[in-house]
C-alpha cells in the first residue's frame, strides 16, 4: 500500500484546492456575467448561500471532529485551508455583485453575513493553530454576527 509523507499530502491537498479554485473561478466568472436582471441575481446568491452552507457544515463538522478528539489541532487546521481559501474566493464573488436597486439591503447583508463568516473561518483557524481558546471565543460571537446578518438577508429579500 501506498503511504505519503506528509509533505506529499500537503502537496496533493494544495494541487487539489489549485484545480478546484480554477473551476470554481471559471463558474463564478460565468455566474457574474449573468446577473443582470433579477432572477438570475437571485440564482446567483443562491448558488454562494449554498456555497455558504456548504462551508459551515464542513466547517461544523472538523470542529465537531476536533472538540470529541477524533483528529489533532493540526488535523484540523489542514482541513480548515480548504474552507478559508473556498470562502475567500466566494466573498470574490459577492464583492463584484451589482445588486438590482431595490436589493441593495439585501446585498449588503449577504456581504456582511460571508464577512463575519469569514472571520469566524479565520478565528478557528487560529485556534486550531495556537489552542488559545480566546481565538475559539471570538469565533463563536463571529458565528453569531453571521447568522444574524444571514437571517436579515432573508428578511430583506422580501421586497
């Protein structure tokens, strides 16, 4: 059987999020280019909601691994990077969007929840890395701010 340094793992994982960035790239490209009128707005921030749960399942479930130590905190801060490079290029998107007029509200939410989630990705990271559970605190109020500014987004989509 086979078996790979560790620094071959980071390799592949690193090759791997390369591929994955240049298609999701080249979709999110196609994606912007259609977002004129209204519907096709909402087909798109639907699709970065998805790319939204998407990202906070994964990222419920390396928290979920690491709290009932069934990985290491360098475990999951490798599985972590995928997430934040994922997300980084999810909030590319949502920043070139240019909403209909009367969706600016909810645009601006939409910003704001994929922000405050960011930033929890990057406080969990840091956890992970340091084990300094301030990092870990931080995270959870982040959490909360994006959940908010997520549940606004809905409200606010009702025009």
């Amino acid at each position: 059987m086979l078996k790979l340094s560790r620094q071959g793992i980071i390799l592949a994982l690193i090759v791997g999020i390369s591929i994955n960035m240049s298609l999701t790239m080249a979709e999110n490209t196609t994606i912007r280019a259609q977002a004129g009128s209204e519907a096709q707005y909402f087909n798109l921030t639907n699709t970065l909601w998805g790319h939204y749960n998407e990202d906070l399942s994964y990222s419920s479930n390396v928290l979920n691994k690491y709290v009932h130590k069934n990985i290491t905190r360098q475990e999951a801060l490798e599985e972590m990077t995928s997430a934040i490079v994922l997300n980084s290029l999810t909030m590319d998107t949502i920043a070139e969007l240019n909403p209909p007029g009367k969706y600016e509200r909810y645009n601006e939410n939409t910003i704001n929840a994929f922000e405050y989630f960011k930033e929890y990705l990057h406080n969990l990271a840091k956890f992970y890395q340091t084990g300094n559970s301030a990092y870990a605190i931080e995270a959870m109020s982040l959490f909360n701010k994006s959940i908010e500014y997520h549940d606004n987004a809905i409200e606010s989509q009702i025009v």
